[in-house]
C-alpha cells in the first residue's frame, strides 16, 4: 500500500507540474522528486521483501494493510511538509517579503509620528 499510496502521489503531482509548469513558479517539481524518490524506495522494498517472502507477499493481513495505509499516508503528508518549508524559505512568488516591508513601513511612519 506504501508504493501505491506514493506512487499516485507521484503520478498526480507529476500531472500538475506538467499542466501548469511554463506558468507556475510554485516548485512542484520539488514535490515531484519527492514523490518519484519514495515510490522507488518503497519499490525497492517491495523487491526485497518479495524475494524474501515470496508468495505470501500478495496475500497480506489486513492488519498490515492498514499499517502500511497509514505509512504511506504520512510519507504523502511528510512530502507536502517538505515542500511546503522549500516554498516558505524560497519565497517564489515574493509575498513574505512584501508582507514583510509593508510591516517594516508601516512601523517606520508610526515611529516618524
């Protein structure tokens, strides 16, 4: 369940980038790389663990299911974390700076007052 949850991540933030990437200066390709990185460490965990499991590798208990539901649910919600500080610190689009300024302005003409 953990390559599948983050491989549709992928696969969606993968579209989303291409559908606005001339237009957006938002760094979705970041979440890309992201995503694209946890689905294949999770495929080369599934390899693994299929080698070393083998058939009962496809009938998994429903118990693990669930537990690997949550593991990639918190992979996805991590790489948005992620991806959301990038954005904060690069500022892309200048709006904590310009908040920041009108701040310091408007404290400058209350200081001149």
């Amino acid at each position: 369940m953990t390559l599948l949850i983050t491989v549709f991540a992928a696969i969606i933030s993968t579209v989303v980038w291409y559908a606005g990437a001339y237009r957006s200066n938002m760094k979705v390709g970041f979440l890309c790389w992201l995503y694209w990185g946890a689905a294949i460490m999770w495929f080369v965990d599934a390899i693994f663990e299929y080698l070393e499991i083998k058939s009962k590798f496809f009938s998994p208990a429903p118990l693990d299911m669930l537990n690997d539901s949550f593991l990639g649910l918190s992979v996805v919600a991590l790489g948005l974390l992620i991806w959301l500080i990038n954005i904060l610190i690069t500022d892309p689009r200048c709006v904590i700076k310009e908040c920041l300024f009108k701040r310091k302005e408007k404290t400058e003409v209350i200081a001149k007052k």
